[in-house]
C-alpha cells in the first residue's frame, strides 16, 4: 500500500518512522517532510491548502491512505474532500475538527455534556472582554478561539497583563483566530495528555503522556508548541484513566455523533488533575507534539495495520500492547523560539548522538544544505531516550543532547521533573 504522510515535524518524522516498519508499506511519501523523514520517505512538495492538488497526487501514485499529521488541514476539511473522492484519509472530518478549531465549540459541547472543564464565558467584542475581567479574581486564562499553533493561550496572573493580553489578541496578532476570544477560570493541578483512537463507531484508550508547554526550566515563561514529554504519565492510574473515558472521553463522542460527525482517528485531551478530578483543558483533533514522540516508539502493535483496522471500522477486534519501558523526548530549539528566530545553522554531532544505545533522534524543523543538516525552525530536534524508569530514559536522552549542537540551540535540562520529584518523595 502507498501512503501520503502530511506534516513536516518531530511528530510525523515519528509517525514515518513507525510507518516504515510496516510489511504492509509499499511506498512512503510525506509532504513537505524533513531532513531526517528524508531518510526513510519520499518527500514531496504539495500546497496542502490547495486540496485538488492533493488529490491529483494521490490519483497519479496510488495512494491508499492519507495520514493527516497536523491540525490546520484537519480543520480546514482536508479529510472530507479526499473521502468525498474515494480516497480515506485518517483524521477526524471538518465539523469534528472544530474540537480543536475552535474553543468556544469545545466549551458548548462541555457544558451540553456535562463535561468537566474550567468555567468561561467567549466574547467576540473587545470591549465586553475588558469589562468581563474587571470583577474576576487572578489569575486568569485567556486564549484566542482559533488556531495559533501552541502559542495562543496567556495565564494572566494579575489585571494589567489580562488587559494588554486581550488587546494584543483582538489586534490581529493571531489573525482570524483571534476574533473570538475565551476567558477561563485558572485550575490548580497538574498537567496531563490522555490518548484514544476511534473508528467512528467504537474506541480504545491509548497510552498516556505528560508534556512541558513554557519555554522555561520549572514551567516557566511564554507556552510554545512543547519543550518534552514522556510517557506513560505516572500520575495517570487506572482509576483517572477509567474516570477520563467516563466522564469526558465519552460525552464527547456522544456529541459528536449527535451532530452528525462520528469521530474517526486520533482525539488527544489536554487534562487539568485537579483535588476535584480530571477536568478539560482543550482537545487536539491528532497526535500531540511532542507527545507523539513518546507514545509511538512504545506502539508494539504495526501503526498501519492499526490504521486499515479504523478505516475497515474494526478497532472492536484489535488489542493494543505497549513497551512497558519509559520513553522521554527533549526538544532542541533554536535560540529566540517561540519569537524571532534564525535558521541555517549546521547541526553538529547528529551522527555520534545516533549510535547511543537507547536513544532515537527524531528530525523537526532540519532540512538538508548539500551535505549538511542545518536548523529550519523553532523546534529543531526531539532527543528521545528509553528506559525502564524515567530517570534512565531521560539520562540516555541527555547524553545524547549533550553531543548535539549548534549556534544559538536550546533546551530544557528538567524534561519529566514533577514525576521525577514524586518519586524521590516516595
């Protein structure tokens, strides 16, 4: 079988990768790809926005499956349009992407559902939202409604912040993502990523995962795409697990299928572990990333197979097994990011860093300068470390980060610290 994997990062570089093991692979293309997709694809450049020039390419190769790694082709209706054409593509459809698309959809479902979540109230009046926060306590979130690739959510701890905040916001930084805004409560907890996979008609848990959003060691500073992640989540047990599917994976796709729009591929919740349970932070409508990074290696089941069995709508008869190692990325990241940053620089290191035991480099924003492999975006790299606790996993990870570099590179030294200060508690 041909494949046309979408997306250019860590998370597809990951994806690739498991897809290549794959017997049941023929051919692999990836659009736009990366330096290190490279390697094991063929890249292909293709306007995703442009959806018939898509499908003209999966017509003249063949293409049996479409993996849609990131969320704007999602929301845009990419999967609709290839599927009105015969051509499955895995993802959600457009109106089910909008769980992501767009946060005031998501808070209507909660509160229709009786999901738990943070309170909120949406305003697409700059006005109304400045007069909102002046009889709230601090701090408070704010978040722009569309889509702003990781960046578009603010803490505001104290009055002054919220107010350049919402301006900024209802400026134009964030484009039409930012005609809406949503103003939450702020929830105490800790931070976690729970996975399923649906066919439509039934669903599995996938595995669990924790991330680190702010750019700065301690989870400090402004959020960016993810700085790591690791995997399983320790402080998902069984119990929070079982709660998740219950009380919001559920409902959910409850409502999804009341609407008309019966969810088919990966559904990622971003969950708040409050004294009072799990709560709903936000959904994304794919594999997260950098969670992805983690979850995949310790997929023991074949990636495509998993994928045929959702199209062919039989994920009831499929059992899923994991590595019970632990797995940790660290994100290298070009100096400046999530700001201004510059590209171009020659990696050093790569080729030594590779033949650790344990580890597995996963390629984000690289691209290849004749025979060299130079940075071409804020994320640059994901270093993964494996092993049987997450303090191994993460030591294999950061001998191997500390072999890499290049002018202006970047990266958290604390990837995994809250679970790593519980087990010294112990």
């Amino acid at each position: 079988m041909n494949i046309l994997l979408i997306g250019g990062g860590g998370r597809e570089h990951s994806i690739a990768t498991a897809l290549a093991k794959s017997v049941l692979l023929n051919k692999l293309y990836c659009s736009p790809g990366n330096a290190g997709i490279d390697d094991i694809a063929e890249s292909v450049i293709l306007n995703i926005s442009g959806k018939q020039e898509v499908l003209d390419f999966c017509l003249s190769n063949k293409i049996g499956i479409v993996f849609v790694g990131p969320e704007v082709p999602l929301v845009e209706g990419l999967v609709d349009f290839l599927e009105n054409e015969g051509i499955f593509a895995f993802g959600p459809s457009k109106i089910a992407s909008q769980l992501e698309g767009s946060k005031s959809f998501t808070k209507k479902i909660c509160k229709e559902y009786n999901i738990p979540t943070a309170q909120y109230k949406s305003f697409k009046e700059l006005d109304k939202a400045l007069q909102y926060i002046e009889d709230h306590h601090f701090p408070l979130v704010i978040k722009v409604d569309g889509l702003a690739a990781g960046k578009g959510v603010i803490i505001a701890e104290e009055k002054e912040v919220a107010i350049s905040t919402i301006n900024e916001m209802f400026s134009g930084k964030f484009g039409d993502a930012g005609n809406k805004v949503v103003i939450e409560e702020f929830l105490e907890g800790e931070e976690a990523s729970f996975f399923i996979i649906s066919d439509g008609k039934d669903f599995l848990p996938l595995t669990t995962a924790q991330d680190h959003k702010r750019i700065g060691e301690m989870d400090v500073g402004p959020n960016t795409g993810g700085m790591g992640a690791y995997s399983p989540a320790p402080i998902m047990d069984k119990n929070l697990c079982d709660e998740t599917v219950e009380k919001i994976i559920k409902p959910t796709l409850l409502a999804m299928k009341n609407l008309g729009s019966p969810y088919k591929g990966v559904l990622y919740a971003g969950l708040m572990i409050t004294k009072d349970g799990p709560k709903l932070i936000e959904y994304n409508v794919r594999f997260g990333d950098p969670e992805c990074q983690v979850i995949i290696p310790r997929l023991c089941n074949d990636l495509l197979e998993l994928i045929i069995q959702v199209k062919n709508q039989n994920l009831c008869d499929v059992t899923l097994k994991w590595d019970p190692n632990f797995a940790i990325t660290v994100v290298m990241s070009s100096e400046g990011y999530p700001g201004y940053y510059e590209n171009g620089y020659e990696i050093i290191g790569l080729e030594n860093a590779s033949k650790l035991n344990n580890v597995e480099i996963f390629h984000a924003g690289t691209k290849k300068n004749k025979n060299k492999i130079v940075t071409n975006g804020g994320r640059v790299l994901n270093i993964n470390g494996y092993g049987k606790t997450l303090i191994m996993a993460k030591d294999n990870a950061m001998q191997a980060v500390e072999l890499i570099n290049w002018t202006g590179c970047y990266y958290r030294k604390d990837i995994g610290w809250r679970a790593l200060e519980k087990k010294r508690d112990e």
